[in-house]
C-alpha cells in the first residue's frame, strides 16, 4: 500500500515539472517608421502570430505620403502578424510645386503659387492689361481660365501677353499680327497648315487634304481649271472663302490671312533685318520695322549685309521666324544652296496661284532672299500670320 502511495506522489510531481517547463507563445517585433515629412500613427511592439495591429502615415505640411517600404500604398495599413518580425518605413515626398508667372502686360488673376498634393487641382486664369491680349500658356496650351490636375512632378508655367497687332505705318492702313497663328510668343513658330485647312494636323499631303480626293489633279474646290478638278471640276474661287481662313475662324471675323498684295506691301514698304537671335531667343528669321524714312522702305538687310540705319527692337516691327515647313510627316527647316544650309521661313497668302491651282502663292524667304511671289503644293504645312484690315 505504501509503495502505491510513493508512487502516485511521483508521477505528479514529475507532471509538475513538465507543466512548468512547458514554452510559452512566441511573439514577433513590429518596427514602423517614418523617412522625413511625416510621421506615423500605430504602436510598435511585440505581437502574437494572427494577431492585427493598423499603421497609418501623416503627411507633415508641403509632403505627401508615397507608399511604405514593402510596396504597398494602403493608408491606413492593415498588418496581420505572422511568424517573423517586421519592420516598414512610411515614405514621403515633398509636394509637387507649382509656380505660375505672366510675361510683360498682363497679370495671373488669382494667386495659386505653392505646393499641392497630387491628384488636386488648380485653377489658373491670365488677365491682360488694357489693349492687350492673352495669347497663351508657355507650354503651348492656349485656355484661359485653365485647370491643371497636379501630378508628381511641379509645374511651372507662363502667361504670355501681346498686343494683337502692330501699325508698321502701311499705306493700306493693314496692321499685322505679333505672333503666327498658334504661337504663344513672336519668336515661336506656331502650327501649321495645309492651305485652305482650319486645323493643324500631324500629317501633310494631298493624301489628307481637305479639297482633293488624294491626287493634284483631284480638286473640289478653288480650281479653275479643269485637268486639275476632280472629274473635270472647275469653280471661279482664287482667293480664300472666310469660311477656310484659318486666322479667321480661329481669330474671328475681324483677322483673315495675308492675300499676295499684303505681302508685297510688306516688303516694298517696310525695312528688314536679318537676324539668327531674335530678342536673345536663338531663333532666326527677319525683323520688319516700320520704315523711319522712304529711303529705308523696301530695304532688305540679308545676312551678309550691314543695316544703313539705325533701328532698335524699341522701334515698331513684327518679326517673322523662320519656322521650316512640313511634308508628310517630315519638318523640313531649311535647304541647301551652294553648299550652304539655309533656314527657311514659308508663310502663306490666301491667294491661289491661278496659272496652276494645285499651288497657292506664299512668301518664301531665307537668309539670302525675301520673295513675296513664291508658290507651294496646297496639301503642305507652312505658317500664318494673320493681318488685320481697316
């Protein structure tokens, strides 16, 4: 009986030992932290495996919260515990910068310069002083009032403003436009136009122009003769309808394009230069002052010459870039002559070159000349400058 008793005594001391010795629950660290320009909220610590514990990033002022470290961009982070410890970093990012401004005459309506979270907008209105005009953002985007959507990059932009045109003292009273049409600042080339076409386009040629059906001898309008028109068409129309002015439609009713004998005056009446840096912008092309005595009009000032007067970019003048034209696809800036590459600048006039209507008439000028009577394929891309009658 004894013996029984001993017995029983040592099996529980010996199932005391084991229960005192048995391994408790592990636990895992968790370790978040914040780079700089924020913070985070949650508790670190050491957690059961299954259990839940929930981060979330606090973006300091002018930051924003990009992702944390393992890739995930859920804010607030769930974190289930697994069996290993973790450790995250919530990132920031400073807040994309936006910075507005406005060239000479004319102003930004509303303050908005600072930093904006990504994803927000803003919006941005140019305001023109008196007789002047608004005439687009430095990135070639021509709306006003404008909203931009930030994204993660800043943003810095120009309003620039002109006024519209100038008085070069023409007999005809014909004031010409600052800038080309789709121009933003005189010394940018502007878009480009198929004759006759209101829209620009990325492809040129009589595959895609409007008043043909593929072919120069396919015409539907503006031909007057008949191996030119399509099926035999003729019309008696030789110089633009409003209709397809693009500096009409685009500027309104009181701008139209430059006719042949615009051009001419033009150049018999006003004084150029030749220039390869307008106002310090690296772009070439001629500055056509108006004339300070009659001796000066008609004056052309090529490259290789010398000016005989003394004018200044103070005085009243336009300037006309030499802005290339395009063939197809292809921008094509120049051509070579004698050896010599030579920046060209083609711009067009509504006027149809009636002897042979797949042309119309153009001024065509380089470095080393200035033809107000030259002529180009209708389906090509040149330049506008719009004018403005009395």
């Amino acid at each position: 009986m004894r013996r029984l008793v001993w017995a029983a005594i040592g099996v529980a001391l010996i199932s005391m030992v084991f229960a005192g010795c048995k391994e408790e629950e592990p636990t895992y660290t968790v370790q978040v932290t914040a780079t700089e320009g924020g913070t985070v909220e949650g508790q670190n610590g050491e957690y059961k495996e299954g259990e839940t514990v929930e981060f979330k990033a606090i973006p300091a002022a002018d930051y924003y919260f990009t992702k944390w470290s393992n890739g995930s961009t859920d804010n607030p982070l769930t974190i289930t515990i697994t069996n290993k410890d973790i450790i995250l970093t919530a990132q920031f990012a400073q807040s994309p910068l936006v910075t507005i401004s406005a060239s000479d005459n004319g102003t930004i309506d509303t303050e908005v310069n600072g930093r904006y979270a990504p994803g927000s907008s803003v919006t941005i209105t140019a305001k023109p002083d008196a007789d002047y005009y608004f005439a687009g953002w430095s990135d070639g985007n021509t709306e006003n009032p404008r909203i931009i959507t930030i994204g993660n990059e800043d943003v810095s932009l120009k309003a620039y403003f002109f006024v519209p045109t100038v008085d070069l003292g023409l007999e005809s009273g014909t004031l010409w436009a600052t800038c080309n049409l789709g121009a933003v600042a005189p010394w940018y080339y502007g878009d480009y136009y198929a004759w006759g076409e209101t829209e620009t386009k990325n492809n040129f040629g009589y595959e895609t122009y409007k008043y043909c059906k593929g072919s120069k001898e396919s015409f539907t309008k503006y031909c007057n003769n008949a191996e030119y028109g399509y099926n035999g068409f003729t019309d008696a129309l030789t110089t633009l309808e409003s209709t397809d002015d693009a500096a009409t439609t685009i500027w309104g009713s009181e701008y139209s394009m430059p006719i042949v004998a615009d051009w001419n005056e033009l150049s018999s009446q006003c004084y150029w230069i030749w220039t390869e840096n307008y106002n310090n912008q690296n772009v070439s092309g001629y500055i056509v002052y108006k004339a300070k005595s009659a001796d000066d009009k008609g004056t052309i000032v090529y490259s290789s010459g010398t000016p005989s007067a003394s004018y200044s970019l103070s005085d009243s003048h336009i300037f006309l870039p030499a802005a290339g034209l395009y063939s197809g696809s292809d921008f094509r800036a120049g051509w070579y002559v004698n050896g010599s590459y030579l920046q060209l600048g083609i711009y067009w006039s509504a006027s149809l070159e009636e002897r042979y209507p797949d042309y119309a008439i153009c001024c065509h000028f380089d470095c080393e000349d200035v033809d107000p009577f030259e002529f180009y394929g209708r389906g090509i891309g040149l330049s506008i400058r719009p004018v403005k009658r009395p």
